[in-house]
C-alpha cells in the first residue's frame, strides 16, 4: 500500500539575500580600504576609513539581526510618526546642529556623531507609502486626482531636502521611490507613462538650452560640463574625467587590487561617490560585471519576495527598499561613467558612509522579516 504524502507549512528565509549582501559588504570593506588607504596613510592612518566603516557594519549586522526578528506589521504604526521625526531633522540642518562637509549643509552633528536627514527620509517615505497603499488601497491611485493626492508627502519631502540641505540626488531618490511604489501597485499604466515622456522631453529641453548657451548657472554649469568634461578640465568636470580615466585605464582584467594610479592624488576622496571607478581600474570590467550581478541578484530577490509576500503591506514595503536600491546604483553608476550629469550619490554598500549604510542594513532587515514570514508548501513522504 502506497504511502501517503502529506504537505506541511515551513517558513521562507531568503538565505541567497543575506549572502549577496554580506558578499557586497565585505567587499566594499575591502575596497574603501584600498580606495583610501594611500592618501590617509600619509597623515600616519592608513586604516581611518576602513575602522570607522567597520565599526558601522559591525553595528548595521546587529541592528539587521534584531530587524528579522521583529514583526514587519509593526511598522504600521511608526509610519506616520517617522515623517514628524524626518521633517524635525531636515530643519535641524538649519540650526547650529548643521554641520557643512565639502561645502554641502547636509548633516547633523551631535558630539563625536553625524547623519544624514536624507536618509533617514528615504526610509520614512517607505513606511508611510506603504502604510496608505495599504490601507487605502489601488483605488487612491485611481487617475491623475488620486496620484497627485497620494504623492504630496513624497514631493514635500523631496523639495525640503533639495532646498534646504541642497540634496538632488537625495530629492531624486525619494520622488522616485513613492513614484515606483504608485506604479507598482496601481493598475492604471497609461498615466506613468505620459509622465515618463513628459519628463523625458523637458529633460531633452533643459540638456538642449544648456548645450546651446553660456550659462552661469549651477545646474545648467553642471549639464554643460557632462556634455563636455574636458571643458572644464579643472575645474567641475575634473572628478568627472579622472573616473573615466580610472575605467578605461583598468582594461577587462585591472591593475590588481590596492594597484591604482588615479586614487593617487589625482581622484578626490576617491573612497565615497566615485569608488565604482577605483573598482573599474583595479579590477577591471571583470571586476565591474561581479559588482553588477551583485545588485542584479539582489534587487531580483527582492522582487521575489515582494510578490510571495504574506500580505500587500509587506509587499509593498520590499517594493520601496527594491526601487530605493534600484535608484541608488543606476544613478551612481551612471554618473560614474558620464552618463547623467553628476550629481553626487553613494554606491550602496561599497562606497564610505556610515550613515547610508546603516540605514540600508535597517531595509534589508526588514525584507528579510518579510521573507521570513512566507510561507512556502514542503512535500514530505
């Protein structure tokens, strides 16, 4: 007589994620130090950096520890309170707390310790949209009216930051954030993409009026140099034209880990934004294809959590920290290469900053809280 075979409930955890990411965490350990270890070394530290971001990690593997084992439902009820708390912070920018780093007011500084509104405003804007796509549901997004309403918060927030603490890229990636949580889940397609060619061709026009004039402006300084780094070879499209430098000295194999020229005294603090390029330049495209599958691998994990997800709450939160993520690399990759003009933003993971790496450890905590409460059928004999 046959046996029969019964199927039992289990819990997912998604292993491959946690790999991925500790893989790209130890590697941007490895190249912070690398990437800084020359030009600090001279001041007698050659492991500044390296210390300060490790002390970071080692902080960031408790916080996603605690985060997996902490109810994602949980942070229904922080989503509205975070936004008090981002918006306290950017204006804090603004007071004696501000602190200034390369000409920028971007941070808060508290004894021996800063951050970044910006951050923590990514995270919020997370929460909170995944709190009313939630309880709302896809009819909030229902036409133009219901898109503009459900993207006040997001646009607010985004033109604070760019305003107040002159942070594009930041603004950017919040706007972009709630833009592909909406598209996500609303089943309406035809108005994202008037907006994306809406966009499109005012930036077409924007590129277009920089090329053809002189402009003393900024932003349209900025487009003009993209458009021509060697115009500017000194000045704003110097960083620019030193990465490029970096990758296309680095061939398909690299000069070797700990072998590059352009962090020499030639690509400033070569360790924060433009650390792809050091990537590039010593270990070559090789180096630069493990990079990108690393993300890819990722971001694609994601997406399969995102979909088996026990609940829309949980689905769209790994949506947010997916179109975050997304955002972040395309961008810093882009303007690593030349391909956008730059607008100074971190690679997750590998370029210094404790701040941002502290907080994309609190996001992937909270994916791995939603993996963790899928629940997948095992057949057993």
């Amino acid at each position: 007589m046959a046996r029969r075979r019964k199927r039992k409930k289990t819990n997912f955890f998604d292993t491959i994620l946690l790999a991925d990411v500790m893989f790209l965490i130890v590697f941007g350990l490895i190249m912070i130090y690398s990437s800084s270890a020359y030009s600090v070394g001279v001041d007698g530290d050659a492991s500044y950096f390296l210390r300060h971001q490790v002390l970071v990690t080692v902080l960031g593997v408790f916080v996603v520890a605690v985060m997996i084992h902490v109810d994602y439902h949980i942070w229904r009820y922080v989503a509205i309170p975070s936004l008090f708390v981002s918006f306290v912070l950017i204006l804090l920018v603004l007071t004696p707390m501000g602190m200034e780093v390369n000409g920028a007011r971007r941070w808060i500084h508290v004894s021996s310790l800063s951050m970044q509104p910006a951050e923590v405003v990514k995270i919020s804007i997370i929460l909170f949209c995944a709190f009313i796509l939630n309880q709302k549901g896809s009819k909030i997004l229902y036409r133009w009216k219901g898109f503009f309403k459900f993207m006040i918060a997001p646009t607010v927030f985004a033109g604070m930051l760019y305003v107040i603490t002159d942070n594009l890229s930041s603004a950017i990636i919040v706007f972009g954030i709630a833009w592909l949580m909406a598209f996500v889940a609303d089943k309406d397609y035809k108005k994202y993409l008037v907006m994306v060619g809406s966009v499109l061709a005012i930036g077409a026009a924007v590129v277009l009026y920089a090329a053809l004039g002189d402009h003393s402006g900024f932003r349209l300084r900025r487009i003009q140099v993209w458009l021509d780094p060697a115009s500017d070879s000194q000045g704003t499209g110097y960083q620019t034209l030193q990465a490029l430098y970096a990758i296309g000295s680095g061939g398909i194999r690299g000069k070797g880990l700990g072998n590059s020229l352009q962090k020499i005294d030639k690509l400033p603090e070569a360790q924060n934004d433009m650390i792809f390029s050091i990537v590039c330049e010593e270990l070559g495209l090789v180096g630069a294809i493990m990079v990108i599958i690393a993300f890819v691998v990722l971001i694609w994990r994601c997406m399969i959590i995102a979909r088996n997800a026990k609940d829309f709450f949980g689905s769209m939160l790994v949506v947010g920290v997916l179109s975050h993520f997304a955002i972040q690399v395309i961008l810093n990759m882009a303007v690593v290469t030349n391909l956008i003009p730059n607008t100074g933003i971190s690679l997750p993971f590998i370029s210094y900053g404790g701040t941002s790496s502290l907080f994309l450890m609190i996001e992937i905590g909270l994916v791995l809280n939603v993996s963790k409460q899928i629940v997948a059928d095992d057949e057993e004999v």
